[in-house]
C-alpha cells in the first residue's frame, strides 16, 4: 500500500491498524523476554501512563455524578498502597506459598471491592439502584473466598490492563462501527492464545531478572493455584515452577502482553484521547515526574516499586468510574444493535 493510500484511510481505521501492529509486536517481544518486557514496560511506561491519565480523569471530572466523589477513591488506593507496603509480613511467602498474609489479603480485597461498587454508585443515577451496587458486591467480596483473591489480586492487574482494556477496545468499535475495530479486538482476544504455539525449551531469565519479579510474582502463584494446582508442593511454588515451566512461561507471556499493550494502546489513542491537551506547566510537571520515577527504577526497582506503588493503585482506583461508564456503554450499543434505535452511551468514555 503506498503512502498516498494510507492518507486516504480514516483516522479510526489507522489509529486501529496501528494498534493492530502493537499488539503483535508486544506479542513478539513477549516471546523472547517476557519477564524483562514487564519489567520494562512497568518501570518505563507505567509511570507515564498513570500520571498522563490522572490528569486526564482529572480533566473530564472522573466520570462521576458528583464533583468529589474522586475522593472517595483516591483515599482508599492511599490506604490500599500503605496496607500492602508497610505491613511486615509479605503477601505471599518466600517460597511462593499462596496467602502468607490472609489478614492483608482479605483487607485489600475488602477496600478494592468497595470502592468498584461505590464507582459503579458514582456513575449511576438512581439512589436504589447505587445502594443495590454497593451491597451486592461486598456481600459477594466478604463470603466469598474465590472473590477475595479476584478483588485482591486480579483486579487491580490483569483485569485492570487486560479485561478493561478489551472494553474499552470493544467500545471504541461500536461506537465507530467500523470494521478494523472489531478486527482489532477481536486479534487483542486471540493474542495471549498465540503463546499457546511458542515453544519454552531451554527459556531462563537471569538471576537479576529473577530477583526483581519477585516484586510481583505473586499474580503468578495465583495463577498457578488455579490452573495448576499440582505444582505446589509443601513448600509452595519453586523458582523454576515461575521462571522456567512451560505454565509458568506461558502465563509471563500473557502478562508481559497485558501491561505493555495497556499502555501503548494509552498513548498510540493520544489524537483521540487528548490527554496531551493540557497547559505547559502541567505538562512539565508530568514530565518531570516521570524522569524523576524512572531515575528511581534504574537506581533501585525494589524503591522505585515502594514509592511508585501509591500512584498505581492511585490510577486504578480512579478509573473504576470510566471502567463502568465504558461496560455499561457496550451495553447499550449492544441493545441498540440488537433491538434498534439510537443508543444513548456517554462518548467521551471510549479509549
């Protein structure tokens, strides 16, 4: 195709072309260097990603129906972050042995799980139907000990970069009704099937690289509790179990995938996003941040993890609110599909 072919192509159709070819280059790095790929990604562009888009939540209200309902949230990531950071006992043991800290475990899960049903309050209208929201899912959270490890564990990652990120996907082409969105999503859903096909012979990261996950490993032990069990042994889970199984290889793939194309699909969407539309000493504040934040990885990931680790969750909990407009506007694309009519979903939530 020649370079005046690719002009006479709409902007929604290139942006997702160009999407299209991140995912698999993600795909093909993740491959070769997952866990250096995570690694990277986390440390170089999270830290853009987390400041540009609290800015941008900031910008557009957060999505809410009452001006500081943002709050809210950003007090309960604070306590989020200090609850796991600053209690000694770690989330899961040395060895990989699944919820050396229950007692953590369970807090986490308990303020995470509340704060998704109180953003959900946030962006509905009817009193009932917000108090319904927020009983039903703490309920679900405080019962159930499955849905503990969902809240505690997986929503704030894979759920956050992978399940929201489809959705937000998923939204953007019905929105747009155009066919390279849905050809886009639909290669996002089939692209952690790929690892499937990719052999792990003789993969090893290094023992510095090993040492570093450690930071994070433990969406891996939950994995393993679920997929495969059988690994754990009365120790728990080995090193080798994570770094160098075929499991343990496939899903470091699929989390390499996750986080880097969360983020690069974040800022290749900048034209129609507009999180670049902010005034020149804001914009220098985040640039500045984010040197200072990736200066503090490359002197020493463990403290850039500690320091950094309020303004992750800080960005999760703030987009809770967007998370639900965007489902409950695929709802109502798809209902309009379906039965006819105009749809009524909010446009400025598609990513």
């Amino acid at each position: 195709m020649s370079i005046r072919h690719l002009g006479s192509i709409p902007s929604a159709d290139r942006i997702n072309y160009l999407n299209i070819g991140l995912m698999l280059v993600a795909v093909l790095v993740a491959v070769k260097v997952p866990f250096v790929l995570f690694l990277f990604a986390y440390a170089v562009l999270g830290p853009a990603h987390y400041l540009t888009e609290i800015s941008w939540l900031h910008q557009r209200g957060y999505f809410t129906q009452r001006k500081y309902d943002y709050l809210l949230l950003g007090i309960s990531a604070l306590v989020v972050s200090l609850v796991v950071i600053l209690m000694r006992e770690p989330l899961w043991g040395e060895e990989g042995s699944k919820l050396a800290a229950p007692g953590k475990v369970q807090m986490t899960a308990w303020i995470v799980a509340f704060c998704l049903a109180a953003a959900l309050a946030m962006v509905v209208k009817p009193t009932w139907l917000r108090m319904v929201c927020l009983l039903v899912v703490l309920v679900m959270a405080i019962l159930s000990e499955p849905l503990v490890v969902l809240f505690a564990v997986f929503v704030p990652t894979l759920v956050h970069v992978y399940i929201f990120t489809g959705f937000f996907i998923l939204y953007g082409a019905m929105k747009g009704r155009n066919r390279s969105g849905y050809i886009s999503f639909a290669i996002f859903l089939l692209c952690p099937f790929l690892f499937l096909l990719a052999p792990v012979s003789g993969f090893a990261p290094g023992q510095e690289v090993r040492e570093t996950y450690e930071q994070f490993w433990g969406l891996n032990v939950e994995l393993f509790a679920i997929f495969k069990p059988d690994a754990f042994d009365a120790r728990g889970l080995s090193d080798i179990a994570i770094f160098q199984s075929e499991f343990g290889v496939f899903i470091m793939r699929v989390i390499a995938f996750a986080y880097t194309y969360h983020y690069l699909n974040w800022f290749s969407k900048t034209s129609i996003i507009k999180w670049h539309q902010v005034s020149k000493p804001r914009m220098a504040v985040i640039a500045a941040l984010w040197i200072g934040a990736v200066g503090i990885y490359a002197w020493d990931f463990v403290i850039g993890f500690k320091v950094l680790f309020v303004l992750s969750f800080l960005h999760v909990f703030l987009e809770f609110p967007l998370n639900h407009v965007t489902i409950i506007g695929v709802g109502r694309e798809l209902k309009g599909m379906i039965f006819g009519g105009k749809t009524r979903s909010q446009p400025a939530a598609g990513r």
